[in-house]
C-alpha cells in the first residue's frame, strides 16, 4: 500500500516592509549626517550629548585630610626654677634647677573646622574657593632622650629626703618645659604663617590634580 505524498512545506513570505524600514532609518541617519556637514548651523536631531552630572569631591577629599601638620618647629630652652621656704636659708631647705628642654612645636591646619559653605565650586566645575579656618599650633612635644637637667642645687634638708625616696616629683618641670617651648613657638618664630603657606601650596597642588584650573585659598581672620 502506497504512503500518500505530503504537501509541500508553506513558504514564509519574506519580511519586505521591515526591510525597507531599515533601509529608511540607515538613509535617515545619512541623510541627516550629510545635511549636517553642508550646513552647519542645522542641529542634529540623533547627535548624542553628554552631560556631567557628577557632584564635587572636593570638600569630601579635602575632608579626609582631617588635620595638615604643615609646619615644625625646633626648640630649645632652658628652665630656671627655684624653690625657697620662707625664713629658711636655702642652704638649708630650697631646691634650684637648670633644665634644657629640647623638643618641638607642630603648626596646622584642622579641615574638621571647616564652615558651612567654606568650599566654593564654580558651576563649571573649573574654579573653586576655599575659605580655611587659620593656623593653629600643636602641644608642644617634648624630647625626653635630648632634656636633661644642666644643674641641681639642693639644701641639706632636700638632700636628705632623695636619699630615702621621698623627694619632690619633677612632674612640674616638664610642664613648665613644655609651657616654654609654646612660649618659644608663639614668640615670633613665623611657624603659623609657614603652616598656612605650606597648606595652600598642597592644596592647590591637590585641587590641580582633580581638574579645576583655577584656585583660591585664603584663610579666615581670627
């Protein structure tokens, strides 16, 4: 017995009107290309665009900073201190003491403190304006390998009390050193104008590096 014959597979008619809407489009593209490069006042609608919509980093990176030590200073100072007991020889009961004190003096500038406001970014996002809190000095840190005591003169009565461990504590003299060298670093020494000087030159090093081409720095009056 015969197999009856199977009809012929349908043939899928071919996509003609996609085609030619792909065709329109490429032409419309070209066409607007080459009307564009004729004219060049006539926008093209198609031609991408990019906008940059990226916040400034700038308060944020100078924020994570936190504290620029930009300046130190060196000291050293020799305390003078004496100690008498009224209607007492010192001979007797009383205690002098030369000590150098060596150490040094930090100047800085705390980002923490930055005001509302304090960074000023132009809407090009080409400038920018800093307003810094000023300068301020560090406690002072003392170098206690390089202080020593220069010359202790003791009374008989004092000399007697170190022998059996019951003399006076120097807790005081390195806190009278340590007041001496923020005395030596406040008087004159230019450490603060150093410090903001030094803060503005790696600032605008930093600000330079993160694209703005114009930069200002000052610092706040006191």
């Amino acid at each position: 017995m015969s197999t009856p014959a199977q009809p012929p597979p349908e043939r899928r008619p071919f996509p003609t009107a996609l085609v030619v809407l792909g065709l329109l489009t490429l032409g419309g593209f070209l066409f607007v290309g080459w009307v564009g490069n004729l004219i060049p006042d006539i926008s093209n609608p198609f031609r991408e665009t990019t906008v940059d919509r990226t916040g400034p980093a700038v308060l944020k990176s100078i924020r994570d900073l936190r504290e620029y030590r930009a300046a130190s200073g060196h000291f050293e100072v020799i305390v003078d201190v004496e100690k008498d007991t009224r209607f007492v020889p010192a001979a007797i009961k009383g205690e002098r003491v030369l000590f150098v004190a060596v150490g040094r003096v930090d100047a800085g500038v705390d980002f923490d403190a930055l005001a509302e406001g304090a960074v000023d970014v132009s809407s090009d996002r080409r400038g920018v304006r800093i307003v810094l809190p000023p300068a301020r000095f560090h406690e002072p840190q003392l170098d206690h390998d390089r202080s020593y005591v220069y010359d202790r003169d003791r009374g008989v009565i004092d000399r007697l009390q170190s022998l059996v461990g019951e003399g006076g504590s120097d807790a005081e003299l390195y806190r009278l050193a340590r007041d001496r060298l923020a005395a030596a670093a406040r008087d004159g020494s230019g450490l603060l104008a150093r410090a903001e000087t030094n803060t503005r030159a790696m600032l605008e090093s930093l600000l330079r590096s993160l694209g703005f081409v114009r930069v200002e720095i000052r610092f706040a009056a006191l």
